[in-house]
C-alpha cells in the first residue's frame, strides 16, 4: 500500500478531532454524574420506608446528598435537590394515583419536589461554612416544616421522622417530636460524608483537617449519644390503669373509590363483626372490652339522616353492651363533615368529633374552576367539599380519655398533639385506605402513628376498613395488627397515661429553633458570598 502526503496530513488532522470529541463526550457524562447520583440518593432515601425495616439507609441517603451539593451554586443546588426529591417523592407516592390514574400523582411530586430542590439550593449554600452539617440538616427540617404548611394547608408525608419507626433515633420523638427526630437523621448522614471526605482528603494528600474531622465525628456521634440518653423517656408503663380495647375492621365490599358505592354495606360488615366479636365475649373466647373503636366512614351512610343505619349501629353497641367511636359522614345545614360519633349502647350518639385537618382533592377541591377546566371528571370525584372540625376530639369513654386523630390527620404534628394537651391517655387513628388498594400506603401511615406513640407517650388504637388495623404500644412497638382486606377484631388491654414528653410539652418550638438555625446558616452564607463577590470586584 502506498502512503500518500496527502493522506498523511488528513489523518493528522483527523486525530485532534477525534480527541475533541471524546473529550466533549466525557465531559458530558462527567456532568451527569452528579445528577444521576442525587436521583438514586433520593431512591435509596425511600427505600428507607416502610414497609421495609431500612432505616439506616437514610443516613448514607444524606451522605450522597450531601457530596454532590458540595460547593455547589444555588441553581446548581436547586436542581440537583430536585431530582433526589424526584427520586424519593416519585415512588414514595405512587400510592396516590392508584385510583385516580398518574396525572394528580405525577402533579403533587413535581410540586413536592419544588421544595426539596429548594432545600438543596440551601445546603449548597451552607455547605463551605464551619460545622456545615448542622447548618444543612437545619435547611432539610425548614423545608420540610414549610412542606407541612403549604400550599393548602400542606402535605407533610415523607418526613424523614416517619421512616424512622425501627431505627436507632426513634427515641429522639419524645424529646422534641418530629422534627428533632428527622434533624438528627439528616445530622448523622451529613455528618458521615464530611467524615469520608476528611478521610479521602487525608489518603489523597496526608494532610489531616482537625476541625472538619471533628464536626464530622460529631455530627455522627451526638443523634445516636442522643437517642441513647433519650431511652428513659419510652415507656410503656400504665399510669392511670389500664382498659381493655376492641379494634374493629369490617373490611368493604370492593377497593378502589367505589368501596361504598353498594348502600350500606360497609356499615353492615362493621356491624356484622361487632357482632361476631360480642358472640366470643359471651362465649369466653375474647376478653370483654371496655369499648370498642370503628374506622374512618365505617358507616358509609349518615346514621343521623337514615333510621335503618342508625338501627343497625345500635343493634351493634346493644350486643356488645360498651360505647363504639363510630366513623361516618355526616351533613349538617348543607356541609359535609367526616365525624367520629361516640355510641352509647343506652343514649345512642352522645358526642361528635369532626376531622379538622381535611384532605385537599380528596375530601375538598382547591381550585375547583380550574381543576374543572383541566379535567371535569375529576371534580366528579369530589362533588361536594367537607367542612373542617374547629375542636379537638377526645371521647370519654369507660373513664379513659381517648384522642380521635382521623386518618390524614397523623401526617400534621399539631393535630395529634392537641388532643394529648386537651388530656388524651391514649390515641385512635381511624383511617380509611380501602381507596389506596394494597398500596404501601398503609404500611406507611402505620409508621407515622408509630412515631407519635412515642412523641407523645401514648398507646395508639388504629382501626382501618381494611386494614392494616394495628395496637402499637407507647415505645412504638406494634403489639396486634390485622391483614388487608378482611374482617377481623383485635382485643388487647393496654396502659393508660398522662404524662407529657418534653415533645408534647415543646410543641412547636424545637422545629422554630431549626428554623432559626436554618436562616442564621443561610444568613452567613449569602453574607461571605457578598463580601468575596466585593473583595473581588475591588
């Protein structure tokens, strides 16, 4: 073969282009390195949750968090912080477009998500200042104090706090509720990659930062002394005695957003395993109960409204002879309320509770006009808005005082806590998840009245139309539960108590102080970037 002058020349000039190219190419992949690493970060922050037990996954979650916002600018941050709350919120909430199809899911994640990315504009900001986790997992609980308040009165699932149920920090619940809890998660996982980037700085160079190994150290080694230290205050001992407990789950005739679409039959099935369960009592099979609690729209018609249903509930509180918290819809002067009703097995319905914190798009419609405009049928699914409750609701019931917190409600720490202030000694979580299938939906609202055992001190009853019905003791461990979608009771003594933790006792303060930590970090970042941006235009 003969070699040319000419063909020499355009391979040479060939070859730098080649390596141009490759180069660009590197360069692009380099890029996504740190995108694809945040989205699998927030991937393995929700495998975290129930209904696995992962909780430690949440910690190098942090980690990874925190390594690609490191040093990061803020629309860097923003969107980086955006996709790990894409890859945390997209399957943790895959639940909510079960029935409803991925239009209103996809649209609550990408909203939800505008927070997390703005939580990772933030700890890009802090993330070159001294003690830098702190500052961070300061930034992680303002956003989500600020998720659990906006928009429509907010959506405060997916708190780190709530995948915590079986994890070491669990105890830190009692002392400063929700957010103490969810700060030291984020502390200890922030914590762990300062660590691992002092201990590549030292392999890389021998050169050893004192100061940053320390923070690391501690930010790793202060959540989990404290979660040790904060052990004295889970207790499951009674101090005013103790009640036998009946938990009813009735089951429903079908899943899905036509549970109650037969009349009546979710009361009748309600009705028909009180009733098996008072044929066990009379027969010794069960111990007798004190009272019995039912689920959320365990009485799918109104009781006030229809004789037949309010038969059929009375038949019921007569044959077990003890009060039920009976939960129905209710209309009163034209407004829907989602009531619990307390039944008096003598006197009938003594007292109500209506749920104060309502669900938007499910049991009212924001933006009717427009959700209208976009797609008529889904304001078919919501005809008519409920009405909020304006008090809290605890029953009396067999002397116990007993705190309704109606489903949705266990996400918002103020409504569990008020019922413990106005004198609960325990807690019932009627919930209704017929509509969410066997989503792990369930599983994860099960975990949040875990944590509120033990926030607060207090046994939690959770009766649910088809499960996951559950005793969880107050040091959060889960004495009985039911399956999904069948009829079942479960009859447990359980301690009664008065005592208030310092969480219950705090209330919100704890989250205002990380607040405050949060503004004072962001407030010392913005001002060293203003003053380098100063030194070098001078």
């Amino acid at each position: 073969m003969t070699v040319t002058a000419t063909s020499v020349g355009e391979s040479d000039r060939l070859e730098p282009r080649v390596e141009r190219g490759a180069r660009t190419w590197s360069h692009r992949l380099a890029r996504l390195v740190p995108a694809a690493a945040a989205a699998l970060a927030g991937l393995l922050l929700y495998v975290s949750f129930p209904p696995r037990t992962l909780w430690w996954l949440a910690l190098p979650a942090f980690a990874v968090l925190g390594t690609v916002l490191h040093g990061r600018g803020w629309k860097a941050g923003f969107g980086l912080g955006y996709l790990f709350g894409l890859g945390f919120l997209l399957p943790l909430l895959v639940w909510t477009g079960v029935e409803v199809g991925p239009g209103p899911w996809l649209a609550l994640v990408v909203i939800e998500a505008l927070f997390v990315g703005a939580v990772g504009a933030g700890v890009a900001a802090v993330s070159k200042l001294p003690g830098a986790p702190v500052w961070a997992a300061a930034v992680w609980i303002a956003g989500e104090a600020a998720r659990a308040r906006v928009p429509f009165e907010g959506f405060p699932w997916g708190k780190v706090a709530f995948g915590q149920a079986d994890g070491l920090f669990l105890p830190l619940a009692a002392v400063g509720g929700t957010p103490v809890l969810g700060f030291a998660v984020a502390l200890c996982g922030f914590g762990l990659y300062d660590v691992i980037r002092t201990a590549l700085r030292w392999r890389r160079t021998g050169e050893v930062r004192r100061a940053a190994a320390a923070v690391g150290l501690i930010s790793l080694a202060v959540p989990v002394v404290g979660a040790v230290a904060a052990r004295p205050l889970v207790s499951d001992k009674a101090e005013d005695g103790s009640v036998t407990v009946a938990v009813i789950q009735g089951n429903v005739p079908r899943a899905g957003l036509e549970f109650n679409a037969q009349r009546r039959a979710v009361l009748d099935y309600h009705a028909r395993e009180t009733q098996r369960l008072a044929a066990e009592v009379r027969a010794g099979k069960v111990a007798r109960p004190d009272f019995v609690l039912w689920p959320e729209n365990s009485s799918d018609i109104d009781p006030f409204a229809n004789a037949d249903a309010r038969a059929v509930i009375d038949s019921a509180a007569k044959a077990v002879g003890v009060p039920i918290s009976v939960g129905g819809v209710v209309e009163r002067d034209g407004r829907l309320y989602n009531e619990q009703i307390l039944w008096d097995p003598a006197e009938g319905p003594v007292d109500t509770y209506d749920k104060r914190q309502i669900q938007p798009f499910g049991e009212y419609l924001p933006l009717r006009p427009l959700i209208g405009a976009i797609n008529r049928s889904w304001t078919e699914m919501v005809r008519q808005d409920f009405t909020r409750g304006t008090e809290p609701g605890v029953f009396t019931m067999h002397g116990a005082r007993v705190g309704l917190v109606t489903c949705y409600e266990a996400a918002f720490d103020w409504a569990v806590r008020s019922e413990v202030e106005d004198g609960a000694q325990m807690i019932s979580v009627p919930s209704n998840n017929a509509t969410f299938d066997r989503s792990e939906m369930t599983y994860q609202q099960l975990a949040m009245s875990r944590v509120r055992a033990v926030e607060h001190s207090r046994t939690v009853a959770v009766p649910v139309t088809s499960g996951v019905s559950a005793f969880i003791m107050p040091d959060g461990t889960i004495t009985r539960k039911t399956g999904m979608f069948v009829a079942d009771s479960l009859v447990q003594k359980v301690p009664l108590r008065s005592s208030q933790t310092p969480a219950t006792r705090l209330g919100v303060l704890p989250e205002i102080a990380l607040v405050l930590v949060a503004a004072g970090g962001l407030g010392w970042a913005a001002a060293t970037a203003l003053r380098g941006r100063r030194a070098g235009d001078a």
